[in-house]
C-alpha cells in the first residue's frame, strides 16, 4: 500500500513540476489570451488546483472549502474559453500560491486515506489519478496554447531515436473478437468503461502515422482542391476557411516550413504529420484508397495480445515506457520520426500507436455498452454523441500516467491546434 502512496505522491510532484515549468514566464503571457480557442495560461494553473480542491480535498476528505468564492471562475463550463481573459481570475503569484496551499493539504489527505476503503473515490488511490491526469491533461493544452502563442522559449531538444526502421506498410489483424476498454485498471476513466467484446472483421491498418512526405504528395497532387476525397462538411471547412496546408506550415518558393514553439524550420520529411484536422485525416485517407480506423479497430491493432487473449497496457506489454519504447512525457517538442521505435510495435506489429501524435480515428464519442458516468457526468457523458471524433495514442506532449492503449480522447474535427496526425486502414478484401 505504501508503494502506491509512493507513486501517487511521486506523480503528484512530477505533475506540478511540469505546471510550473510551463508557466515559468512574464505575467503578461500567463494573464494574455493568445487565441480564443484557449485559456489564458494562469487560468489552466488555477483551474487545475481548485480541481483537486473540489475532488480531492472536498469530495474525497470532506475539508471545509478553501476558496469557495473562485468556484465559478474555474468551473470549465460556465465560461467557454473565449471568454475566459475576461473572468477576474487570480493573477500569477496568487494562483501559484492558491495551488500550494491545495497542494499541501492534498499531501495530508494521502498520508492519512485509506486506500482500500469502500469508498470507489478512495479505493486504488483513484481520486489521485484522476487529478495527476486532469493536470497532465490541461499541461498539454497549456502547450498548445504556447505553440499558439508563437512565443519562443518552450522547446525542449532532448534526443530522440532515429527513425528508418523498416517494415511493411500494413500490418493484418485477423478477424475475430477482441476485449475492448477495461475493468480492471484502475486509474482508468469512466468512458473506458466496461470492458465490452468486440468482433471485428479481419483488416489492414497502417504500420505507422501518415508522415510529413506522404502528406505532402496528397498536397502535391491537389488533394486540397478535389472535393472528390473529402465530406461535404469538410470540404465548406476548407473552402471557407481557406486550407491549404497543416495549421503552423507556410511556403516560400516550393520548401515547406513550420513555425513550432516560436522557431521556423524546414518540415521534417521523416516525421508524423501533425496539427492537421479530423477533415484533414479523412481526405487524406480517401485520396490514398484508405480510411480511418474505427476507434475499436485502432484499439485491436494497440492493445490486443491475441496470445494472451487479453489487452495490455501499452502496445509492447505492461513495462514502463522507456526511451525505446515511445516518444511521451515531452523529451522532445516534436514527434519523432518514422521507425524510431520498433520494439514498441504492438502484438500485430503495429509501431508508434503511442506516443508522437494523437491519431484521429472515424469514431464519434460514445459511451460503451453499460456505460455508468463517474465520478461525475461533465468528465464524458456529457460530450457523448456525433460532435466529437475520437483520438486515441497520445502525443509527444502527453504523459504516461495519462497514456494506455484503453485511453480515449475527443475533439471536434475541425481543431487542429492540438498534436494530432493520423493513420489509416482498410477492410480486407473479400
Ligand atoms: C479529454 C482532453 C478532451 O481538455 O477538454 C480537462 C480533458 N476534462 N478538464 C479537455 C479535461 C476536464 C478534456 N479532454
Ligand atoms: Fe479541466
């Protein structure tokens, strides 16, 4: 039990050191709104601690309220985040100070729980996980606000494998039934749940993400000027918005550049396309004679150890993803290239199904077969429905303890400031 303490205290430091790294900078950045799609950074570092004041230290431990007066300013859905700037939320140094003194008392809380309790809050240090996750989540999203912003000074360069590990270009998953989602994890979320068999027809599915090489020959060859390869919503998005490329990618005279985290460079031709919208993806897989994966199939190629007849946590098994193994936890600010990581190809062969990019799949959101929302409706139920586009895997810029080949995530297919690429499939021929 005390292991688990460990871990969760462990988690708990590493996530706010990651917050503050993030928001280390000039008020002015913090307080500004850099696009209405986001919040203001300090927004996301406030909201994040009055989240584990609301879960942890009220709902869990049943502590009086600290500041219950910033309730509203931090609830997510009373505000959309275009109107955020104009909330009167805490300026930098008082938010930092508001979330310490959450965070000391949440320490307590761990030190004095009883996490094999009755209470499904309690029971695995569940609450716990739910708030590292939520912060590692909007840490990500305070990323995206950063590349938004064009602000210099965020990257990191730490190294990263070399790619060119060869292999097919498809790998087969055979027909047949697979167990999909979980019950037994136990940080896992609500939309994960319950574990539900599935049975797929047999199907190809990509080895890797579509990377920048491929993206750019549908570029080339006028895959956004043919309305042949896209629905008729994603092609008034491109006509109305006037795509022609990946968000942050501009053209001098024929070399394709991106702007990332505030440097211009040339677009690496062996990376994962990234910053491309779920409109985007599904052209794409059209014009190369593909389509999206389903959720379920993405999941299958993941996750499914035929062998073992059950899932496993990451693509290579249940060990902690290692530097070989996959490009999470922000090491680098960018995907790494194609091939970097054969020996985290899942059971079917599949390679970097974590990690580099999110990957949209042709699923919307729904809850599973007996779905039961919890702890509360506004994590998922309330999103489920044909709004929302699934993404499974994870970024470069995601972490680990919110990462497993069960994870689901959800945005409309329109956005494309988050890290998200894409690979594609086909059924078998019958
Ligand atoms: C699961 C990433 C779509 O950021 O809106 C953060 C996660 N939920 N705070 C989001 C979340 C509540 C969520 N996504
Ligand atoms: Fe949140």
């Amino acid at each position: 039990m005390n292991d688990i303490k460990e871990r969760i205290a462990r988690e708990l430091i590493a996530v706010r050191d990651r917050s503050l790294a993030y928001t280390d900078a000039d008020d002015d950045l913090l307080v500004n709104q850099h696009s209405p799609l986001m919040s203001p950074l300090v927004w996301d570092l406030a909201h994040v601690g009055n989240y584990e004041e609301l879960w942890v230290l009220r709902a869990a431990a049943g502590i009086t309220p600290l500041r219950p007066e910033i309730d509203d300013i931090y609830d997510a859905f009373k505000t959309p985040r275009k109107d955020r700037p104009s909330l009167p939320f805490l300026r930098p140094a008082e938010a930092r100070g508001y979330i310490e003194g959450v965070r000391g008392r949440v320490l307590d809380v761990l030190d004095e729980v009883d996490l094999e309790g009755p209470s499904p809050l309690h029971r695995d240090g569940f609450v716990f996980g739910l708030v590292i996750q939520h912060e590692h989540q909007h840490d990500e999203t305070m990323l995206a606000t950063l590349q938004l912003s064009g602000q210099p000074g965020l990257v990191r360069d730490g190294e990263l494998p070399p790619g060119g590990a060869g292999g097919p270009e498809e790998v087969h998953v055979p027909a047949g039934p697979f167990l999909m989602g979980t019950d037994t994890l136990p940080w896992a979320y609500d939309n994960e749940r319950p574990a539900t068999w599935v049975d797929l027809p047999g199907y190809w599915i990509d080895r890797l993400p579509v990377g920048n090489r491929a993206y750019l020959a549908f570029m080339e060859d006028g895959g956004y000027d043919d309305p042949r390869w896209w629905t008729p919503e994603g092609w008034q998005w491109r006509q109305r918005r006037g795509i022609t490329a990946p968000l942050f990618w501009t053209s001098d005279g024929g070399t394709w550049h991106r702007t990332r985290f505030g440097r211009v460079e040339p677009v690496p031709m062996d990376e994962p396309v990234q910053h491309v919208s779920w409109y985007e993806a599904d052209a794409y897989a059209r014009w190369a004679g593909k389509r999206l994966p389903t959720e379920a199939e993405w999941e299958k190629a993941c996750g499914w150890d035929p062998e073992a007849r059950r899932s496993r946590r990451y693509p290579w098994g249940e060990a902690d993803p290692g530097p070989s193994l996959a490009n999470l936890g922000h090491r680098a600010s960018h995907p790494a290239p194609l091939g970097a990581y054969p020996a985290g190809a899942s059971a079917y062969g599949a390679e970097q199904m974590v990690g580099d990019v999110w990957e949209w799949t042709s699923s919307w959101f729904h809850g599973y077969p007996g779905f039961r929302s919890f702890p509360y409706k506004e994590y998922s139920e309330v999103f489920f429905g044909e709004e929302y586009r699934v993404l499974r895997g994870g970024s470069w810029a995601a972490d680990p303890a919110a990462v497993r080949t069960t994870f689901r995530n959800w945005d409309y297919p329109i956005r494309r400031q988050i890290f998200t690429g894409f690979r594609c499939a086909r059924s078998e021929l019958v």
